[in-house]
C-alpha cells in the first residue's frame, strides 16, 4: 500500500483526473475498478471520481508495484534555450515579453525550443519547479501570442496562481493592449468594431459577417490612432474578446490590414513598404485591473506592465510609445 498526499499544487482537481496523471500506466478501467473495489481510498473512505481533492487530502493506493514506475528523469524542456525577457517575477507568475517568431507552446514542428519549455528550464535551474516532485502540475502560461507576435505573456508558477489568472482573464480583469503598424489608415481616429466570425480550419483563416451567422462568434476590438507617417498608421488596439486572428481580420476588414500580413493584406501592399515578413504587432501592455478579489495575486492589483522593445515604432520615428497611450 502506498499513499499520496495532496499538496496545494493538487488541489481542486477531480481524483480521475489526478490519478490519470500521477500513474500515467494504470489503465483506465483498472482505476475506475479500483475505485468501485475499495482499492483506492481517499481518507480512509471510498471515494466518487468526481471528487475534488483538497490540501491535505491522502490517497491509499493498494495496487501493484508496477503501476508506481518512477517519471523519467530526462527532461525534454533541458533542451529549451535559456533566453528570457522577464519584466516582472514573484513567488507566483513571471510576466515575459515574448520575441517574435518563437512559439508559446510546443507543437509538432517544434517541442522542445517554445517559451513555455524556457520558463520550465529558467524554473528547474533556479531550483523553483522539480518535476520529480509535483504530481500533476508543471508551470504554465496563462495566455498565449501567435509565434511572429511579440510581447507579454504571462506565466504561472503555481496552481492557484494559475487559478487566478485563468479566472481574472475570463472576466476580463486583465486588460491587454497591443501596437500595430497600419497600412492606410482607419476610418476615424477612435473606435470600437464588432463583427461575426467563422473559422476555415483547413485555411487557417477567418471570415467576418456584419450579423450572427450559425456557429459564429463575436469579435468585439477598440481601437484608437497614435500616429501617422508616410502612409502608415500605428494604432493602440484593445481586445474585448479573444478570437483567432482577431486583430489582423477586423483591421483589414477596415480597409488597413497589418503592415506584413499576407494573410489578411497583400505581399503587394507590403513590399511598398520594404520587405516585413511579419505582422507588425505588439501585446506591449497588460494592465492588473481587479474587481473582484484575486486571492494569492491580489498585490498586483493596479499594475502594468509594458514591453521593453517594440520593433516597429521606428517607422514613426519613436523609440517608445505615446506617454499617453
């Protein structure tokens, strides 16, 4: 018999899904027969599949040896490289400025170099995160950017920080704004546009409709103008939703796409302007506006953090955005 007790890290998840993870090679049916048999208790009790487990919990396991074969102790995230830009780090969250052109998380052209295999990395040397010792959580990122957008992106060390994030974002007490270099200019200076969206998955693309179409979803953007130079606009965009590609459709949708967009502008458009082989956009801003009570993050209540290096403002002359924007 062994027992497993729950830490902190643990806590709020279903005990199918703890057990899934912690013994990786237990069958399914074996668990949830385990379970029906008495061979897994939690607290000295039979226990229901949907429990919630709590801090303190303690699982019995009478179950063979085999099923407690030991993790693997080479770890693919070793292999990230080590470079981060960190604005901001607590016992809780990092908050990253991501660079252009490297992926948030791992996908099947690329698994090992992404930002979230750096953040492992950077945790696992500092001595903060050891997956030897954490049954079912890793440290993960609460939001992501698509690979050729830079700027923040905000990071968890703990569940609960986690937690809190993913529920702040949800309810929109976390405001993200973002830079973008037009192509032609918006129709006023201000602005919020809201549109109707469905996905080509096999095009990776959007289409908007200017009414509810079936199985659509609402992109809801504000917008305002920063400057304007040769030809070019740099907008402050503040996203109300958080839909694919959100940005760059609606703003081409206006009649100004993203400056090195050939997806929703044109390679045309584009080399007028030299040769940008991506989008010129920017999350250079997330604000911590709670309402309500954040629990283990509410000591950032009111902060902002804004990215150090926005590649692009040099084509309006700027090394830094607006003071008022």
């Amino acid at each position: 018999m062994k027992t497993l007790d729950i830490k902190q890290n643990d806590a709020g998840q279903r005990l199918d899904k703890y057990l899934t993870k912690t013994l990786p090679s237990l069958p399914q049916s074996l668990l949830y027969k385990y379970l029906r048999t008495k061979r897994i208790k939690v607290n000295g009790k039979r226990a229901e599949i949907s429990l919630r487990l709590q801090t303190g919990d303690k699982i019995d396991l009478y179950i063979n040896d085999e099923f407690f074969a030991p993790k693997e102790a080479v770890y693919s995230f070793l292999g990230a490289g080590k470079q981060l830009k960190i604005l901001f780090e607590d016992e809780n969250i990092l908050v990253l400025d991501k660079q252009p052109g490297l992926l948030s998380h791992p996908d099947d052209g690329e698994y090992v170099d992404t930002l979230i295999t750096r953040v492992q990395r950077y945790l696992y040397e500092k001595g903060e995160y050891d997956p030897a010792k954490e049954a079912s959580f890793a440290p993960a990122l609460a939001n992501r950017i698509d690979r050729n957008t830079g700027g923040v992106v905000l990071a968890a060390k703990t569940a609960e920080a986690l937690r809190v994030l993913n529920e702040k974002l949800k309810n929109r007490e976390i405001d993200k704004y973002y830079l973008c270099a037009l192509i032609g200019k918006p129709p006023k200076k201000s602005d919020t546009v809201e549109s109707f969206m469905q996905k080509d998955e096999e095009k990776n693309k959007v289409k908007l409709y200017s009414h509810p179409v079936p199985g659509g979803k609402t992109m809801r953007t504000g917008y305002r103008v920063l400057a304007e130079k040769n030809g070019l606009t740099l907008a402050e965009i503040h996203l109300f939703t958080g839909r694919t590609h959100q940005i760059r459709a609606q703003m081409a949708a206006l009649g100004c796409p993203l400056l090195g967009d050939g997806k929703y502008g044109t390679n045309e458009q584009n080399r007028r302007f030299g040769s940008y082989k991506k989008q010129c956009l920017y999350s250079y801003k997330t604000v911590f506006s709670f309402t309500t009570d954040a629990g283990c993050l509410n000591n950032l209540k009111g902060m902002r953090f804004l990215a150090a290096d926005v590649p692009f403002l040099s084509l309006f002359d700027l090394s830094e955005p607006p003071t008022d924007a």
